[in-house]
C-alpha cells in the first residue's frame, strides 16, 4: 500500500477559511475607510480654499469702502475688520499705491511676512522725485503659508494693495475643524466595527462550510478503519457537499458490496477446489489399495477433475485483466459477420455436447473498428455463460440486427433468466447468481465483468433483458460509423 507523505504544516480547513475570509474582509474595510479619510481631508481642503478666497474677497471689499470713505490711508484704516483674521491664521498687510506699508498684522507665534527696505525714487509733485523707502517682503516657509495679494480700486484707479497670508495648517473656522475630527474619529470606528463584524462573520462562514466537510472527513476516516456502515447525513443545503455525501455513501455501499462478493468467491473457490481435489486423493488412494484398476476409463475421470482445475486456475487469471485500469486496445477494421459466423459453428458442436440447441440469425456483412481479440473475447464469454447456465434440453442463440445506425450483437437462452433486481449487479466482479451458485456450475464471477470492462474500453453499451417465456437476453450495441 502507497503511504503519502503528510506535509510539515497542516491548518484546520475551518481556520484557513477563518483567515481568508477575515482577510478578505479587513481589506475591504481598510480599503474603504481609506479612501473615505481621504475623500473627507481633500473636501475640507477645497472648503478652505474656497473660504480662504471668501476672506479674501470681504477684506478687499471692506478696504474699497474704507477708502472711499476717507479718501486716504492711516495707521487705522480698516484694522478692526481684519482681526478676525489673525484667529484665523491669516497675516493681513496693507500697503498705499506705491506699495509702501501702512500696516499690517502679526501672530503670536512670531513674525510670517519680514518688510526689507531698500531706496527707490518715488514722485512726489512738486517736489519731483525723492528717495523713499520701498518695502518687499519674503515668505519664511513657503510650504506652510499660501501668499494672496488683491488689488484695491477706486473709481478704476488702483490705491493700495492688500497682502494675505493663509495658514495652510490652520482652518478659517474651528467648528470645521471639529466637524473633521469627528469624521475621521467616526471612520476609525466604523473600520473597527467592521473589522470586529468580519471576524464574526468570518468565524460564522468558515463554522457552516466546515462542519459538513469535518463530517465527511470522519466518515471518510471510519471507512478508512473498516466501519462501512457509517451513514453519513446532509442538512447544508450545499448542491456540492450533497452530491460528495451521495458519492460516499455510494462507496461505502459498494465497498459493503465488495467485501461480501470477495468473501463469497473465497467460499466459492474453496469448494470449487475442493471438489475436484478431493475427486484426485479418492481416485489415488483407489488406485493404490487396488480398489479401482488403472485404465482408460478412471483416468478419464482423472483427466476431467483435472480440467476443472485448469479451467477454475483460468478463471481467477482474469483477475489480472479486471485490476488493470488501462485496457490496451488494438483496433482494427473487423467484418464482424465472418468471425461470429465461425464462432457459431463451434458453438453449434458445443451445445450438441451439452444438450442443448443452438441457432444463430447473422445478418449482411459490417464493419466495426474494434480490437479482433477482445471482441472475440466479450461474445465467447457471453457465449459460454449462456450454455454455462441453460440447463440440458434448452436453446442459444446469436443474433445481430441494425437499428439507429447500431449494430446490435444479442445472444439469447432459455435459462434461469436474470431477476429485475440482480441486473445492475450482474456486471460486478465475482458476483454470482444464487442458483447458479447452487448448480455445479464453477466459475468465480469473472467473466461478464470482463465483458463490461471491454465493452466500456471501446466506448459501447450493453444491457440484460429478460427473453419470452424464460431466459435472458445480452445485447450489445456498437455505433456504425456513417
């Protein structure tokens, strides 16, 4: 018996479903929450740009104001609107029209937009041009502070200009901020509800398709100890877990069927060598207390026990040819009319020897690709079964016909006949008839499995039927090719 080699790790199939499914599961839900996070931080990155330019545009628009109010600029002109922008992380400065500081605002946390002076001639009417200090200004982390600078228009004339600076690190409004925390802190909930939800679901689908298949796996493992009466019970629902349950408990009732054939042919080869073997010692030990004298007839009788054995050593040879899973064939164009008309000559001898009469109605010459010897094979053994079980006085017969562009081969007895119930075992290996086990008939049940094995090689069919009054008639059907 071939042992496999066991591998080095083995995980139960209920956690490897476990784990695919959990696995699964938590990708999607990491993917999800993911993307979710991220949607989320880019909507409230264009809601700030956008209320970044809304800012921007009301402190424009409040200076415009201020300006056509006053006509000029002072120290004071708009601060009290632009407060508000500092607790929103902007850094406002206001310059006049030649781009000189008026004010502008600062942090707490230290100076965002640094005023380097430099001289530059400016016009100043009447007095013509002047050295003044001009101011320009450098960002200090470019990164973290988006720079806006808006022009400041009366009556179509520029008359100043207004320098924002945005924190891109802080929101214009703290309640977004909040709202974005929660957001974020809910999606982080929700991905560890979903994950603690998958590993319940995962623990639940691999708990349902697990249990029929554990099941199946002790059943498998009692047949494989020998218990074969271990019936095994679907309640899944599963089309494919029912249909492998019906397989094994077809397999534990044919294996049931096996083991009581197999133990039936050791029976039966025992008596069948038993007999004759006997017959041979009580002949011998005749022979030598001079009971029976040495001659032609008592070695007659000799011979014929002798036979039996040969034949009965010829049965189990067939053995062989049925554990072969591979039956090699060699095909070959057959005109099948002239090798079943040869065949029924010698059968037609045979059943004058046996008793019996013996017909055959051979149709026009077919042809059919085939392997010669194990078709003459599967018909001699059907052949020999049907004599072998006709009882003295009855008739065989061999017929061919065609219909439906088959040829169909039927060899025909006035036997016991073949029972309704018995004709699906009838092709099983050392099955045998109980009245054919109680004639002196021999033989352990070989010789139509072989027939089946051949016809199934050659991809043809065969049934039993029962023949009018009594009897039984095999028929075996071969395509014509058209």
């Amino acid at each position: 018996m071939r042992i496999f080699k066991r591998p080095l790790f083995e995980l139960p199939l209920q956690v490897r479903m476990f784990i695919v499914f959990f696995a699964v599961i938590a990708v999607f839900a990491l993917y999800t929450s993911y993307q979710f996070t991220k949607e989320i931080n880019e909507q409230f990155q264009r809601y700030e740009s956008v209320s970044r330019e809304r800012s921007t545009a009301d402190i424009v628009g409040y200076l415009e104001a201020v300006y056509q109010q006053d006509k000029s600029w002072n120290i004071r002109s708009g601060q009290a609107s632009v407060r508000q922008s500092m607790l929103n992380g902007q850094v406002v400065t206001l310059l006049n029209d030649q781009r000189e500081i008026i004010w502008r605002t600062t942090k707490q946390t230290g100076q965002i937009i640094s005023p380097t002076t430099t001289q530059r001639r400016i016009p100043r009417g009447r007095r013509g041009a002047v050295e003044a200090p001009v101011f320009s200004f450098e960002v200090l982390d470019s990164e973290q502070y988006e720079i806006m600078e808006k022009p400041i228009r009366y009556n179509g004339w520029t008359v100043g200009y207004v320098v924002i600076a945005s924190d891109l690190n802080s929101s214009l409004h703290p309640e977004g901020v909040d709202m974005q925390q929660y957001l974020l802190v809910s999606a982080m909930g929700t991905v560890f509800l979903g994950l603690v939800l998958a590993g319940i679901t995962a623990m639940i689908l691999s708990h349902l398709l697990s249990d029929p298949l554990r099941n199946l796996t002790h059943a498998a493992v009692e047949m494989q100890s020998g218990n074969l009466n271990h019936k095994i019970e679907d309640r899944s629902g599963t089309r494919e877990i029912a249909q492998l349950t019906r397989a094994l408990n077809f397999l534990a009732i044919s294996l049931q069927e096996q083991r009581a054939l197999r133990k039936r042919l050791t029976s039966d080869i025992s008596h069948e060598i038993r007999t004759p073997l006997n017959a041979l010692l009580a002949l011998s030990e005749a022979y030598m207390d001079g009971v029976v004298e040495v001659g032609p007839e008592s070695l007659l009788t000799f011979r014929a026990e002798i036979l039996r054995l040969t034949s009965l050593v010829g049965e189990l040879g067939k053995i062989s040819d049925l554990e072969d899973d591979n039956l090699t064939l060699k095909k070959e164009r057959i005109v099948v009319d002239d090798l079943l008309q040869d065949l029924a000559i010698v059968y037609e001898q045979l059943g004058l020897k046996s008793g019996l009469s013996f017909w055959s109605k051979i149709g026009s010459e077919q042809m059919i690709h085939a392997d010669i010897d194990r078709f003459k094979q599967a018909v001699i053994n059907l052949l020999s079964n049907a004599m072998k079980y006709t009882p003295s006085g009855g008739s065989v017969g061999l017929q061919t016909r065609v219909r439906d562009h088959q040829l169909i081969i039927e060899v025909v007895d006035t036997g016991y006949g073949v029972p309704d119930a018995e004709k699906e075992l009838i092709f099983e290996r050392f099955y045998r008839l109980e009245q054919s086990r109680n004639r002196g008939t021999g033989g352990v049940g070989l010789g139509l499995t072989l027939v089946k094995r051949i016809v199934d090689a050659h991809g043809w069919k065969i049934i039993v039927k029962n023949n009018t009054p009594q009897g039984s008639i095999f028929a075996l059907f071969i395509p014509l090719k058209a």
